[in-house]
C-alpha cells in the first residue's frame, strides 16, 4: 500500500514522460535514400531523390524518361540512460539530506547501472519514381517517415526503481538496513508510419523552377510496460528479511495500440541564376516548406492493468483509450480515444556549388517550428529545432564520385522535458560513400553514416510527501548511437532511341568556356544534364 500511494506522487511528477510513452517525438527520418546517408545534404538534389528532399529539382533532371530509385538501409539505435539517487532528506526527521539506505555499505548492488534500449532496423527502404518530361515532371515518394522496431527496455525505465524504493525507504526504521531489491520490469515500442508523396515540378524559366506534393501518413504503433514480482530484503538487527510485494497491488501489465492518418502539403522552389549572370555559374539554391495540419492517432487499449491506486491519480489515463476498463474498473475516467501526434512545419533551405569542375560543396538548414504544432499541450516542451550541415563531393572521373557530409541537429527540447523513453539529445552526424555509374541510365550508390549524441546530465530534486514530506536529491544521464548501412539503385528507362541519338551528336560538339567550372546545365553531381539522374548528389 505504501508503494501504491508514493507511485502516485511519483507519477505526479514525470506525467510528460508518459505523455510521449506511446510516440515517439524525432519528427520525420531524414535517412530516405543511399544519396543521403553518404552526403548527409541533400537540399540541392536534382536526382529522384529530390522528390522527397527538393520536389522543385526535378524540373532540372537532363534526361527525359522514367526514372526508378530503390534504397535500403540497415539502421541501429541505442539509448541509455541512468538515474542517480544519491540523497534523500526526511524533512521532518533529518537536518540535512543522508544517503538512502540503497547507497550505504550494507545494500547489495543489484540495480542496473544503465537502462539500456537498442534496435536494429535490417531493411529500411525507401521508392522515388519520376517521370521526367521537357520542362516539367511528377513524381511519387514512398517513404518511412518514422519507425521502431521491438525497442526494448530491458530494465523498465528506472523513474519507477526511483519511485519503489523512495516509498520503501522513506518508511525504514531507524536501525534498519536494505539488503536487497528486485523487479521483474520491461518496456516495449514498436511504431511504423509510412508516408506516400505526390507532386510534380515545373521550370518555370531556365533559371527557376517550382515544384511541390501532398504526402499522405499511415501511422500505427504498440507500446507495452510490465513490472511485478516486487521484493526487498531488509536486515532489522534479527536477521534478513524476505518482503514480496502482492502482486495484484503492485503489478503492471499495459498494453496500448495507436493507428491514424494524416496528410503534409509540401512547396518549394529552385534557383540556378547562372543565365542571369555567368559569375553565378555552378551554383544551386533551394527552398522548401512543410506543413503538417493536426494530426491524431485513434488508441486501442489491448490490456490495462495497473495498481487501483495508480488509475485513481489519473497519471496512467494517457494508455486509456475512451473506452470502459476490460481487466479493471476505472474510477477515474476512460481516457481520450485520440493522441495527438502533429509534425512541425519545417523550413528548408540548400545550396551548392562547384568550387573546381571535381569538387562540390554542399549545405542544407532545417528550421523546424516545433512549439507551433498541436500536441495536446506537449508542444510547451519545445522551442524551436534546427538542422545544419556541409559536405563535399569528389567526381574522381565520370564513373565514381565519392562524398562526405557532416550534419548537426537540435531537437529544440526544453532540457528539463527530457524523458528517459525520448531524451531528444543534440548531435554531430558523419557520412561517407560513393556513387558508381554503370552507364548512362544505370547508377548505385553505397554510404554509411554515424551519428554521435551529445550526452546530457540533469541534477533534480523531487519532493513528495506520503508518510512524512521527502526531498529526494537525483542525477540523470541520457546517451544515445546511432548508424547506417545503405545501399541503392537508380535506373532510367529512356524513352525512345532518337533521344539517344540527340544524345550523341551533342557528345560530339566541341567545348567551349572556362573549363576550370562544370558545364552548363550540369546536375547535383557535375555530370551532363543527360546523366543527371546516374550520379547521384
């Protein structure tokens, strides 16, 4: 019972953690394509990867025809997390704050060191098929917009540890010693949101271009949280004592489904002012906004089953689905039927351009308007995010281009809204890989990425008050890894064979103009406007 009424407050206290228990809160995955995962910038992309990074680009593919792009990536994530309880001050009983009897002599080791959650992805694919004619083109992007596949916490999340032994403790006589504690706690996540895009692109001038698309999501996810066989083992003077915690008072067994849909209008345009002014030559720019309207995900409560206390505070409505309990009564409401999980509107931009007739620079920048989105309230969390990054290409010679890409992100999560089931960390991201043109309508690519978080550190204090008011004193850890393995193919089915024969006689017109630049109507990889889509950026 004294478990039963400390949870209450603990749970009082980390409500926002679980308000994002059952989504998680990245935003879009922006690992869609091979070109991708080895460049790390693709703002400027006028390959069919455009049609998800740069949808105005595709005005300015070369070739016409039918282009077909498949990608696939193998993905790995860990997160980590600890939680320090290294002080608890008794208010009524204790001047100043003591170490809890899990920290002293006499306790036996037995809580986890980290709180560790990993998943790998072994095919993560993404589709771009254009159809490209003079002047304009359409497209359709198949994409993973967001995924979790079995994510695992092994050891439940240690906010609950935190909450069952502060309940314990806090009513230990004086003389008493905690030997031992054990729990039985698990936490699993699974999410797929697929998104399907269509758009076209036009060229409006042989300088700018507009393009853009409306994407269509298909969300679906799992969240389940177990914890029982609750023990302590306490030494009074008489010797170790066994205390199992019932079952029926103190277990946990949730389970929670979420499907939806919700759509995105994408716009853009780019700029190649070459023709404008010859100094501009080699140079690419873009722009593009997305814009996600309110979008809601209906839950499915599948098992709810907690402590009668835990549902009387209300803390837990957030697995409730607005519907009556099918294990047990509630007191304290059904819940709502929907969870709001809107993406941000994003601002995009990009630029490139050809330094020497072999090496490209690129950059991309991403505002994302995370606190102006309707997330039930979660979105006061926020500020705003951003993404910033560079790279460089290298055309060795029209067969193989290799690139690198770095690329710094910022959830624009406020750093006391970190959770342990989503710490949103900031990090550094490092790409590498390389395109191979096999011939003119024929491409695959090959990158890697790593992706390094920023490790975060939280001091808090906590205060609850049950049998007595309690200051508890905790240091938080987050950590997170992150890679990519990806590999891809991109094919053009031509038209007809008096394109390739236009093709051929250009091939054979002599050159002319500073050759130290790329050549007129060149593509995001230096190569002729005719090959645009066969190497890609």
């Amino acid at each position: 019972m004294k478990i039963l009424l400390m949870l209450i407050f603990i749970l009082s206290s980390v409500s926002v953690a679980f308000s994002s228990e059952l989504h998680q809160e990245d935003g879009i995955l922006s690992n869609h394509s091979a070109e991708y995962v080895r460049s790390l910038n693709r703002n400027t992309s006028t390959d069919p990867d455009a049609a998800f990074y740069n949808p105005a680009g595709l005005a300015f593919m070369g070739g016409r025809g039918l282009y077909i792009s498949v990608s696939t990536q193998t993905y790995y994530v860990k997160k980590t997390h600890s939680m320090d309880f290294y002080a608890l001050h008794k208010l009524d009983s204790q001047a100043l704050p003591q170490r809890p009897p899990h920290k002293q002599e006499w306790f036996r080791e037995c809580l986890p060191d980290e709180y560790m959650a990993e998943l790998t992805a072994p095919a993560l694919p993404g589709v771009d098929i254009v159809w490209k004619e003079d002047g304009w083109a359409a497209f359709l992007d198949i994409a993973v917009m967001q995924a979790a596949t079995d994510m695992t916490y092994r050891n439940g999340l240690a906010v609950l540890d935190w909450g069952t032994l502060l309940s314990e403790e806090t009513a230990m006589t004086e003389g008493t010693h905690l030997i031992q504690y054990n729990r039985n706690a698990e936490a699993i996540r699974n999410e797929m949101y697929i998104g399907i895009t269509l758009g076209g692109a036009y060229e409006i001038t042989k300088w700018i271009s507009a393009g853009g698309g409306i994407r269509f999501i298909n969300a679906e996810g799992n969240m389940k949280i177990k914890m029982s066989n609750i023990t302590f083992v306490e030494d009074d003077g008489s010797g170790p004592n066994f205390k199992p915690m019932p079952d029926e008072e103190d277990s946990w067994d949730i389970e929670t489904e979420t499907k939806g849909f919700g759509f995105g209008v994408i716009a853009g345009t780019h700029l190649r002012p070459e023709p404008l002014l010859s100094l501009l030559k080699g140079l690419d720019f873009s722009f593009r906004i997305e814009y996600y309207p309110a979008m809601k995900l209906e839950k499915n409560a599948k098992r709810f089953l907690i402590p009668t206390l835990i549902e009387k505070s209300g803390k837990a409505n957030i697995f409730k689905d607005g519907s009556d309990g099918k294990e047990m009564e509630f007191s304290q409401g059904v819940g709502e039927k929907y969870l709001k999980v809107t993406y941000p509107t994003t601002l995009n931009f990009g630029l490139s351009y050809f330094i020497f007739d072999w090496i490209k620079i690129l950059s991309s920048l991403q505002i994302s308007l995370r606190s102006m989105r309707d997330l039930g309230g979660r979105e006061k969390d926020y500020t705003n995010g951003y993404q910033a990054g560079f790279g460089f290409e290298f055309i060795l010679n029209p067969k193989v281009t290799l690139s690198i890409g770095y690329l710094y992100n910022d959830f624009g999560i406020k750093p006391d809204k970190r959770t342990e089931a989503d710490p949103l960390l900031s990090s550094h991201q490092f790409g590498c890989g390389a395109a191979f043109t096999i011939d003119e309508n024929l491409t695959l690519n090959i990158g890697a990425f790593y992706q390094y978080f920023i490790p975060a550190t939280a001091y808090t204090t906590e205060y609850v008050n049950v049998s007595e008011p309690t200051v508890s004193y905790l240091r938080k850890d987050y950590d997170e890894e992150r890679y990519s393995f990806s590999a891809g193919i991109t094919y053009r089915l031509a038209f007809s064979s008096e394109e390739k024969k236009v093709e051929k006689k250009e091939e054979k017109l002599p050159e002319k103009g500073n050759k130290s630049k790329p050549k007129k109507n060149t593509n995001s990889s230096g190569t002729k406007s005719r090959t645009n889509s066969v190497i890609p950026m």
